[in-house]
C-alpha cells in the first residue's frame, strides 16, 4: 500500500481472481482466505472492508478468515466469468526482514464439491515485481557460519551479480560485513542469477578464502543457481571465510602483505600441480594486508593422494625479511621433523571445534603471547586426506612467522662524562636506546661488553630511572627479555670500576642491542672511551729538597748551614719551583716514570737567582732516576766566596810588556799567604 517495500507495521492489498474455466455454470461458489497462513499473527484484516467484484455484499470476516459467497447472492458463476476478492491486512510489527508472507486463497465450487487454491508470497523488506539480494562476508572462527560477537567483519569485499556470465552489477560490503541488492527482475523457468565475492586489493593469484553459504549452491567465493522470485528479500547469502592462518611478523605481531606460499610434497619437494587445488590460484598465491592464506587440496591427482604428507613453503615478499623458515619462533613440524597429521590432530589447540585448530585463536598471536609458546606453535609439513573435509584436509590458525630483517631497528648510544680515569676510580655510563622500526618490540636484550680489567658495580644498573640487575658472565653485562613501544627510548646508567691491574691507555666500552631469541644484532655498536692515566698519589713521582748555604762547600748540609730562600730550581718539562724562606722546595708529580724500569728526571737551578756572592757548590744540573710512587730528593748548596781586588801600577811591570818585574813576583805569594791567613 502506498508503494515501496513491505515492511513490519504496513499495508498489504490482496486480490484473489477466480475465472470459470470450464464450459458448465458453477454452483455454490465460495471463495475464501485464511490470513494465518503466513503464520501466526503476521498478518491481520484492516480497513477498508473486503469486496466482491467491487460490493461488500456476501463478504464476511470472522477472525483471520474471510469468507466471500458469490453464488447466494448471485447465483451460479457462468463460464468465463471472474469473480475478483480484494481485501487489505496489516503487517505484524518486528518482523525481521526477509520473512517470507505467503497467502493463500481457496475456492469451492459444485456439489459434490470441487476445489482449487492459489497462493502469492512477498518477504518483509521485498516489493512487489522485484527481487533482494543480501549477505554477510566475515571471518567464522567457529565454523558455526553464523557471524558471532567478536568475528572479524569484513569490509570492502566486492560481490558481483551475474546473470548468464554477465556481470550486471557490484556492490561493496559496508562496515559491518554486509551487501545488498535491490530492485532485481524475477527469474523464471531456468532462469538464474550468480554471486562472486572478491577481497579487496584481490588479484589473479590471490587465494579464495572460504566456501559461500546459502540455500543455494555454494562454492570457493561463488553460489550459483540463485532464484529470485518476485517481492522475494533474500537473506543469509553469506560468505564466511576460513582462512588456514596469517603470515606475520613476528616482531610487531602485524599481518603481511605480498607473500608467496606454495604447497609441495614432502617426500620430493615438488611443488603440487594446480589441478590438486579446488581453487588453482592457491598455488603460489600471494597474501593481501590481512595476511590471510588457505589450501583447498582435492586429491584428485596422483601428485596429491590422500594421507600423503605436505609441506608450506613461504616465500619473502621483499628483501625487508630473512629467506627460509622463522628462527625467530621455529615451526612445530618441518620438512626435517615427523609430519603433523590433520586428520588425527593431536594437541588441537580448540577440541570443542569440530576441526583442527593450531593455535586458539583466528588472529595472529598478539605481542603479549611469548614467542616459542604454546600459543605460537604453527605447522609446516603436514598429513591431509579427504576422509572428513574439510576436517581432515584443512588446518586453521595455523599462523606462520616470517622473520623481518632487523638490523637497524633501534639506535643506540653510549656515554660517559669522564675522559680521564684513574686505577680504582668509578665510571660512570650512560646507555640511551631508541626503537626507530616504528613498531613495538618484545624480547629485546641489551648487551654491554666492558674492558679487561673493569668490573661493574653491583646494584649500580638503572633502566628508566629504576634498579635493574644485569646478568653479568664473561665481561658482559646483559638485560633480558626487554619491550619497547612503537617509539620508546629507555635509558640505563651503571657504573663500572677501573681495576688494580688495568694499565695505560684507551679503553673502549662497547653496548648494542640484541635479538633475544636468534641473537642477530638489532642495533649498531655504541662505544664510551675512557682514558686510564697515573694516579697523583700513587704512580707520579713527587721531588722535593733544599737549596742551602754550604758554609765549608762539602755538598752536604750541616748543621747551622741554613737554606737559601728565592732560588729557582726547574725541570726538563717546564715546571719551575721556588724555594722557601727554608730554602725548601717540593714538586707533586714532576714525573710519571715508566712502570717497568723507571725514568731518569732532570733538574737544573737557575744560578742566577742565588744570593749575591754566592756559587754552586754541587752541580748545578743533576739527574736522578725515578721509580714510579717513590719520591725524589735533591739538594743543592751554594756558597759565599772572598773576592780580593788587587790594583797593580805600571811600575810593576816590565817596560812595553804584561810580564811583572823580577823583583815584585816573590812579593805575591807573600800576600796569598797573608790572604789565607785572613
């Protein structure tokens, strides 16, 4: 009523058109129609009132049944005459859409008497001369091909009508996994229409993920032989895929696109001819971004027997991932191991599931379950037969780990404020870690390789500002089991300890990050160097001493011999020192002798800073030999000596020479004598 679709709470018009055939009036003619033939308290009998052939006479309603009396009013209905019910009913209120309203109406006629009925059906949702197409694409992780609370819908699959192989039109499936066709010509007679569900991004080596379901016939994707009769509202042409498993990355745990898997016999390693495959595609198919893959073994070719044994072989899409089988979390079963057999499936990971299950769940296993659990395990080689398909040909969430190459995923430095050290000193370090893959990590190690000689303190170790304790073995220190999100840095300070024992020189300390399980470097090596140099106190040599007045020139000071202040006393190197009012002087560290056999040290006083009138007594430049952490002393004295000034005329000499007279020579030694006297 009204046009349009009908729907839970409108208006049906009914027509009921009985024509007499035959070539005999028809007697006692009654036509009637009983609503709960729709089924109960789906339809109900509104206004306006019913008529025959355009009057309400000899139409009555009792209930659900109406009831139209042509021959009491109007005598027998005369061949080739029509006789037209119409009435009107009103739809139950929440029907759901797609239930079918079929009514039915009965005619009687004659005695004895003879009968005939005619029915008309239209489905809630449906309009009257035109069909509905609807369904659902999601993931049955279940196998119940209902869609449950937490399946996968799926969006962006295209379903494309056909009729005859012709493509007449395609739709998309919405958010919640769901497609709709409307306004579709009825079929007749051998008349059908076919569905082809396609995955987004799908190409012509992208495998068919499930068989359709439907009151149809249901294939790989596909359902065929749809009938569409008019005011039909088909439901539940739903496609629940079944997908084996997902190939992921092992590290972020997230599904990958572009990988190639192949099917081969274990025995000989050959790849399965394509005719083994309900969909030949599946050999050598390629995953889309969910990462989905299956294998529909037929078993119709001798290369592909039932009960014989099979191996997955996945190849890498891009040279972002490491060739052959995970190392990250190894399968359960491979070409080297006893195959796993589907059909008994030991360990199913979902018993209540009538198949066989790998893994608990449909998804990849999400970063929380470790790796090499029980919740990663997966199968390569396996046994299949066709006995219970496709429970003895099909494994699910058996999901495969294909090893990213990791080198390079975190940057990584390392620090210290010190340059130089000293033996028994405390260093301390700084290692500043930063994941730059863009995804998160778990498993992670750090390893911090320090130099012969230093030892790490315990109880040092910090990460994030939190006590962390290494393992320490074999001059490495290593945190285990580390996460990281998408971008974090962490950081961990530690100290190290110079030993007794480390000599001179560069030490490098050395810190990189680790794949914890295969031990593959995620990280360049970040290096601190420290310089190990003399200690002051116990390696340099310090010199010390006196300058003095050497009154009687021994060399030695004596008692009363006091020293002499203001004398400057030098090195090889440059030091200089000055004396004290004591005359002393002293050094630290003039110099760092060799550790094995000693240094000669050289000190020289600046005569010219001595006292006026006052001469060396003991070398002016000395040299000694210096062993390392043992003081040096050295001495000097200095003495006042009489200077005589003796004025000779040139009387004393002899004329136009520089000889002296012959009578004044003995006169000289005389006044030494004197001198010395003095």
């Amino acid at each position: 009523v009204g046009g349009g679709a009908a729907m839970p709470g409108g208006q049906l018009d009914y027509l009921v058109h009985v024509t007499n055939a035959s070539t005999s009036p028809a007697t006692s003619v009654v036509i009637t129609d009983d609503l709960s033939s729709a089924g109960a308290g789906r339809l109900t009998f509104v206004n306006p009132a019913a008529t025959m052939n355009g009057s309400t006479a000899g139409v009555s309603v009792v209930g659900l049944v109406i009831t139209a009396d042509y021959s009491t009013s109007n005598g027998p209905l005369q061949p080739g005459q029509s006789i037209d019910v119409r009435f009107r009913t009103q739809i139950a209120a929440g029907l759901p859409a797609g239930t079918t309203l079929t009514n039915t109406g009965v005619v009687a006629w004659n005695t004895p008497q003879q009968s005939a009925s005619a029915s008309v059906s239209i489905d809630i949702g449906g309009t009257p001369g035109s069909g509905m197409l609807n369904g659902t694409v999601w993931h049955d992780a279940n196998f119940n091909k209902i869609p449950d609370t937490g399946e996968p819908l799926l969006q962006g699959w295209a379903v494309g009508l056909y009729h005859s192989g012709v493509l007449l039109q395609s739709v998309v499936t919405d958010v919640n996994g769901v497609y709709h066709f409307t306004g579709l010509p009825p079929t007749n007679g051998t008349d059908r229409y076919e569905l082809r569900f396609t995955a987004p991004g799908a190409g012509p080596n992208t495998a068919k993920l499930g068989k359709a379901d439907s009151a149809f016939t249901n294939w790989l994707q596909r359902i065929t032989d749809i009938v569409v009769p008019s005011g039909s509202n088909l439901q539940n042409l739903n496609l629940p895929i079944g997908p084996n498993g997902v190939v992921y990355n092992p590290m972020t745990r997230a599904p990958i696109a572009g990988v190639i898997l192949n099917m081969l016999r274990a025995g000989s390693r050959a790849p399965l001819p394509a005719s083994c495959f309900d969909d030949p595609a599946q050999q050598g198919q390629i995953t889309q971004a969910g990462g989905y893959y299956r294998f529909d073994l037929n078993f119709s070719d001798p290369a592909c027997s039932g009960g014989g044994s099979y191996l997955v072989e996945v190849a890498t899409p891009t040279s972002s991932y490491v060739a052959g089988e995970s190392l990250l979390i190894p399968s359960t079963s491979d070409a080297s191991t006893t195959p796993f057999s589907v059909p008994t499936c030991p360990g199913d990971a979902l018993p209540a599931i009538p198949y066989c299950e790998a893994q608990a769940s449909e998804f990849a296993p999400p970063p929380s379950v470790p790796a090499r659990s029980a919740g990663t395990r997966y199968y390569l080689n396996l046994t299949l037969d066709g006995t219970a398909v496709p429970g003895s040909n099909q494994i699910y969430n058996n999901h495969i780990p294909l090893d990213p190459q990791l080198a390079g995923s975190f940057s990584i430095t390392k620090t210290t404020p010190l340059l130089n050290v000293t033996r028994g000193q405390l260093i301390p370090y700084t290692i500043t870690i930063s994941n730059v893959i863009g995804a998160s990590m778990q498993g992670v190690r750090i390893v911090d390789r320090y130099p012969a000689g230093f030892r790490y303190v315990p109880g040092s170790a910090r990460l994030d500002g939190l006590p962390a304790e290494p393992t320490v073995a074999a001059r490495e220190l290593v945190w285990n089991g580390l996460s990281f999100g998408r971008s974090d840095h962490r950081t961990i300070v530690l100290l190290l300890a110079v030993g007794a024992g480390v000599g001179e020189g560069e030490f490098v300390n050395r810190a990189q990050v680790i794949e914890g399980l295969t031990g593959k470097p995620l990280s360049g090596e970040a290096t601190a160097t420290v310089r190990v140099v003399p200690d002051q106190t116990f390696d340099c040599t310090d010199v010390f001493g006196k300058v003095f007045n050497d009154v009687n020139r021994n060399g030695v000071q004596d008692d009363g011999e006091d020293g002499l202040p203001g004398v400057r006393v030098a090195t090889a190197q440059g030091l200089e020192a000055m004396t004290d009012r004591y005359g002393r002087y002293h050094i630290t560290c003039a110099i760092t002798p060799d550790e094995d056999r000693g240094s000669n040290f050289v000190l020289k006083l600046d005569d010219r800073t001595l006292p006026s009138g006052f001469r060396m007594s003991t070398d002016q430049l000395q040299i000694k030999r210096a062993t390392r952490g043992k003081a040096l002393r050295i001495n000097f004295g200095a003495s006042i000596y009489r200077v005589v000034a003796i004025d000779l005329s040139d009387a004393a000499y002899q004329p136009g020479t520089t000889e002296i007279r012959v009578q004044w020579r003995p006169r000289l030694n005389v006044l030494l004598e004197e001198l010395r006297k003095a």
